[in-house]
C-alpha cells in the first residue's frame, strides 16, 4: 500500500515535470526517518533540505552525513521558496504544514513508520524509485538481508529469550519494529510472557520474576539522567542483568525502520557473540 | 472545679494519648508489613517474611529486599517528616492551615531538582540533587516567612504561599523547557506527580539523612512550639528566641522536604492532614502533636502507596495524585471551618 502510494506520487511527478530533470527529482525531507533513506539513496545535488532533527546523532544514524546539508525548520515556510519537485514527509508530522505544502502545489509523498522488515523493504524500494535510483536500493535491501543471515546464523541455535526493556520499563511488544528483527533473528521476544504482546510498561518485579535470558536496551553506562533511566540501573534489575547480561542497541540504530537496520542486525550479532561468550 | 478532679481530667488525657499513640504505632507496624507484602508478583506471607530475612527463591529475596523494602522504608520515613513539617509549621504559626505543601516547600523543593535533571549537571542519584531541593525549599519558606511577616493571619499567609507555588510551577517549566534531554518534559510530568515506585536503597540513602537531620531539628523544639502557644511574646518571656526558632523550623523543614522530595517528587497534603486527625484524640499541645503526627503522615503514606498498588489501573497510579485527591477535599473542608477567621481577620 504504502510503496504503492508512493510509486503513485513518483509517476504522478514523471507525468507532469519528469522530462524537465534528467537527473532525478530534488527534494526535501521533513523526517528524520526518511532523512536518513534519502541521504542514503540520492545524489547530493538531489537533497535541498532535511528535517529539524536531522543532525541529532541520538535519532539519526546518518547525523554526521547530514551536517552537508541544509536543515530546516520543520514548518512550510523554508521549505516553499527552495522549490523542490517532491517533499517527503511522515504522517506522523503536522498536518497543517503538510496541507499548506499541498495547498502551494508542491507534491508530497507520505511515509508511514514500518513495523516489520517487509515493510522496511517495501520503503527502501519505494524512496529508490522516488529518487530514481532503485539499482541503489536493491543493494541496500541486499545489504539488509546478508546482515539478516549473519544474524541469524549467530542466534538461531540457542532460541534465546530476549527483553527489549526501555526507560521506565517500556517493553516493546510483537508489533514492533524491534520485535521483527528478534524474530527474523531467531530470538524470541519475552514481552509476550509478560502478558505485553502489544508493549507497555513492565513492573521491575515482573521482569526479575521472568528471568529473561537477555534484556536488550539502548545505552550502556551507569549514568542516570533521569528517573526513567535509573529503572534500568536499578540494583535488583543490575543483579540479574549485570553489563554481561545485556545486548545493547543504540537507539539511532533501531527508531527508524531504514538501510541503517543493517548496521543494527550486525551489532546485534556482536552483541550476542559478546553476551553469550 | 477540685485539684482532684483536674489531676483525674488530666490523667484521664494521658491514658488516652497513650492509648492513641500506641494504636498509632500498631497500625504503623501493620502496614508498613503489608507494604511488603504487595506488588505486581504475587508472594505469599510466608515468603516475603522468608525472604526478608535472606530466606527463600533469590528471585523473591531481590523483590522483597531490594524493590519492596526501600520503598516501604521510604514511605515510612518522607509521610513522617511531612506529618512532622505540618505539625511543626502549625505549632510555629498557631495555625491549623499551615503546612509545607501550602507554603509551596514541596513545589520549590521540586523546581531545584528539576533544574539538576534538566540541566544534565548530575545523576538523579546523586547528593546534588537532594541539596538542590534543600536548597530552594529553604529559600521558598523562608522567602513566605519574609513575605508574610510575623503575625500574618491566614489570608496573607496562603496567599503568599499560593504565588510562591506558583512562581515555583513556572520556574520549572520555564527549566523544562531550556532542556537538551528529549524525554526530560515526560520525565519531569511523570516526576511532579510524586511516586515511590521501583526505588532503591540508593534513594534511601540519598534522602534518609536529610530526612532524619530535618526531624531531629524539628523535634528539639518541642517545647518552644509549646511555650508558643500562649503568644510571641509570653513565649520571649520564658525564654524561647523566636526569631531562633523560625530559624530551626525552616531549617527543618527545609531539610526534610527537600530530602524526600528529591527522590520521590511532590507528595502534598499529608502535613497539612496528618496534625488535624491527631488533635482530637491527642489535644492541642503542639508539642505533644508532633510525634503523632510523624506516625500519623508515615500510615497515611504507606497507606496511600499500598492504594496505588492495589488499585486495578492500566498504567500505574502516583502516589502524589491520590494523596492530593484526598487532601484537596480536606483542605476545602479546613477553610469551610475555619471560614470565620478568613473572613474577618484579614491581618
């Protein structure tokens, strides 16, 4: 649906201003996800402009990448005089920025946020044939697969079950896009166990009384900034999942469903290999 | 009335502040075993007694030990000194609208330790956050004494302590907002709510000493708060050095709201509950309230945080919203009785 919609708005643009551009289309994301796809798979001179949170190397695995090019303010306004032939935007933005752009004739297309490596595929595949460039894409969706086998290679054999516990024991469940990539790995996601199959908050004694092989979270360290992040250093989780005990995925890696996947499947091969050692 | 009958009205009291105490003190005990006893995973009475004593599945050890006991013990230990600010700040006042939530102690308290989270300048469980508390609450109280001045009626006394809670509010959104951590705004939401939940003993040992300084300071001036009551300067005559004991007082409670605000966030209204459910069965001597009162904050709040475990919700309930959605009433209820004096003795 979503790669259809897409492929729609691409062909809508070929048919009105295609021949105008022999190059491929330039654009403008307004997402921090779909920065990233874009930074990947087009030509500089195709980028005009990425999202406000584009260069916070805490969301986007791409930040340093996207220091060469212009950021914007996330509203309609700068984006209208740079003229790009397509905006790439997420429903989850604003709605008004989004019907004003339309509103000026620009042409949009929508991205959802993908829950599952199909989807993730899907989108690869989609922004390639956006930007015109899906020969780019089919290597990144390569690139994703060989990291899904080495993965799996690694963890299919043990069967581990694994937590994903964030701050203040969120717990990710089936539906998620973290939950795909323990499955397509071979792991298993305990938030199931825990009756939180659509995610939730986990208490800390139900977590301690599950007894998980693994707990995954998304930074190391033994820094609590906040209350959120010392439920997961408290003594009674720590006890049981000292540094030995927990897969560590930075978040950058795993916010956006993306190419950058790829690099998540391999550090969580890593991360298995180290924690299993 | 004979000498007699005076010694027996007088004994009579004792027996009964005695027994009172004692039931106090019973139901302390109680519920500060079934505090233990209760939590998303369910343990029998035996293993939780087991396992408290270092008995038992490791996995129940760490629940009960680690998870259950330092919260309990917290619970205990901040509805005490906030049952003992009330009593302390309405024996300094002589007025029974007097408490620390009012005075915004806990809101300012807040304010300095959402400007150590917010700010990223230490870990939320380290001593910088708990002296920045002390800090601003030590300032707002005294700032509202300043304010107010010495024989401020009730009028003046909430009013003031209405616009320090609420510069207090502002300053901490303005923090909140000048923050370089995303999830600081939901943190500090979820933090201002007040909640003892999955605490640890290093939260126990951040604000416990604070916490028994504050009472320690609170307590010695038993006897001052009682001279107090036959007015300022009776009291100067028998030796009480007012402008001293205001000292004392903020200093103590600064200290202990401070202190357990900094590890729980804002728990209002049980100071400003705990001394009234006292003074008819113990009477009115603020110095004979204060311990009772200690007892009757930490039942209150170990009773509250046992309702907040109970209580069939999706997410969890906070503490501070219950204890405010049962105080809030009562403080209307206060002012509904105490309306004559707020109407005519605007002083």
């Amino acid at each position: 649906m979503m790669r259809r919609l897409a492929a729609l708005a691409a062909a809508a643009w070929l048919i009105c201003c295609g021949a105008a551009f022999a190059a491929g289309p330039r654009i403008v994301s307004m997402n921090v996800c779909s920065d990233q796809l874009v930074l990947s798979l087009a030509d500089p001179d195709q980028i005009l402009g990425l999202s406000r949170f584009s260069r916070d190397a805490w969301q986007s695995w791409a930040a340093e990448k996207a220091r060469n090019y212009p950021r914007l303010s996330g509203g309609a306004e700068d984006v209208l005089p740079l003229k790009p032939d397509l905006v790439v935007v997420s429903l989850f933005d604003k709605r008004a920025t989004r019907d004003l752009l339309k509103a000026h004739g620009l042409h949009l297309v929508e991205f959802t946020v993908p829950r599952t490596l199909d989807e993730v595929r899907d989108q690869i595949r989609a922004m390639g044939d956006v930007l015109q460039h899906p020969d780019r894409a089919k290597a990144e969706i390569a690139r994703l697969d060989a990291a899904i086998a080495r993965a799996r290679a690694e963890a299919s054999t043990h069967h581990y079950r694994v937590l994903p516990v964030e701050r203040r024991g969120f717990v990710s469940g089936d539906s998620s896009l973290i939950s795909s990539l323990l499955t397509a790995t071979g792991l298993t996601n305990a938030a199931g166990e825990l009756g939180l199959g659509a995610g939730g908050f986990a208490s800390l004694e139900a977590i301690v009384k599950l007894r998980p092989d693994f707990i995954l979270v998304s930074e190391a360290g033994d820094r609590a900034e906040d209350e959120g992040r010392a439920f997961l250093l408290h003594p009674a989780l720590e006890r049981f999942y000292p540094e030995s005990r927990r897969i560590v995925l930075p978040e950058r890696l795993t916010v956006c469903g993306g190419v950058m996947l790829a690099d998540a499947l391999d550090r969580l091969t890593e991360e298995l290999r180290r924690v299993t050692k | 009335m004979s000498v007699q009958d005076f010694a027996l009205a007088a004994e009579v009291a004792a027996r009964r502040r005695w027994s009172a105490t004692a039931a106090l003190l019973a139901l302390v005990v109680l519920l500060l075993v079934i505090s233990l006893g209760v939590g998303p995973v369910r343990l029998s009475p035996l293993a939780v007694i087991e396992a408290l004593f270092g008995g038992g599945s490791d996995v129940a050890q760490v629940i009960v030990r680690e998870i259950r006991l330092p919260r309990t013990i917290l619970a205990f230990a901040i509805g005490g000194i906030l049952g003992l600010s009330g009593a302390a700040l309405q024996g300094l006042l002589r007025n029974p609208l007097a408490s620390p939530s009012l005075f915004g102690a806990p809101q300012s308290a807040a304010f300095g330790a959402v400007l150590v989270i917010a700010l990223g300048l230490a870990d939320v469980r380290s001593y910088a956050l708990p002296v920045a508390a002390i800090i601003a609450a030590f300032g707002s109280v005294f700032a509202l004494l300043a304010i107010a001045g010495r024989n401020a009626g009730l009028l003046i006394l909430i009013l003031a302590g209405l616009a320090i809670s609420s510069f207090a509010g502002a300053a901490t959104a303005l923090v909140m907002n000048l923050s370089s951590n995303p999830f600081v705004v939901l943190e500090i939401a979820f933090w201002l709510l007040g909640s003892l939940e999955d605490r640890s003993f290093q939260h126990v040992a951040l604000a416990l000493p604070f916490i028994v300084a504050g009472a320690a300071i609170l307590l010695s001036q038993a006897s001052a708060f009682r001279a107090l009551t036959l007015g300022e300067e009776a009291a100067q005559s028998l030796g009480v050095d007012v402008g001293r004991l205001r000292l004392f007082v903020i200093t103590g409670v600064a200290l202990g709201v401070g202190g357990a605000v900094a590890v729980t966030g804002s728990i209002g209204f049980i100071g400003l509950v705990a001394p009234h459910l006292m003074r008819p069965l113990i009477g009115h001597d603020p110095a004979r309230l204060l311990v009772p009162s200690a007892f009757t904050g930490s039942a209150l709040l170990l009773a509250a945080d046992i309702a907040v475990r109970i209580i069939p919700s999706t997410s969890d309930i906070k503490v501070g919203v219950l204890t405010s959605i049962i105080g809030v009433p009562f403080f209307l209820y206060l002012i509904m009785r105490e309306r004559r004096a707020l109407g005519g003795g605007v002083a």
